[in-house]
C-alpha cells in the first residue's frame, strides 16, 4: 500500500466521505467536507498512522489532500 492509498483510507475513516472523492487534488474543507473537529481528528490519525508529528502552523497549511502527501514525503 502506497502512501496515496494509506492517506485516503485514514481520511475516509476520519471525515465519512466517499474514497472515490479522494483524489490529489480534492479540497479537505470544500470537497471533503472537513469542519475544524475534523481536521484535527485527521491530523491525529495520520500523525499516528505516518509515526510523524505536524505542527500547529503546519496544519493551516493543508488545503488538499496533494498537501498532506507532500507533507508526507518532506518527513520521511
């Protein structure tokens, strides 16, 4: 399993959206559906899932799901 598939799996388990909605390009908050709960939730699982930790000021940042892989592949 690929980070793409991992990232999509934790993010259809964290926000109850469709996997096929999950692309690159899909939106956390517009496409996603994500309120602020949310993503924290879903920075906390792939915090968890990656063995990574995302700053505060980083989580702002992520705006699409394209976000959290290059976010992903900085930290490994």
């Amino acid at each position: 399993m690929d980070n793409f598939d991992k990232t999509r799996d934790i993010i259809v388990g964290a926000l109850a959206c469709e996997a096929e909605a999950v692309t690159v390009e899909a939106r956390i908050i517009e496409d996603l559906g994500a309120d602020s709960l949310a993503m924290v939730e879903l920075v906390m699982a792939l915090e968890d899932a990656f063995g990574i930790s995302v700053p505060e000021e980083q989580v702002a940042e992520i705006k699409t799901v394209g976000d959290i892989l290059t976010m992903l592949a900085a930290k490994a």
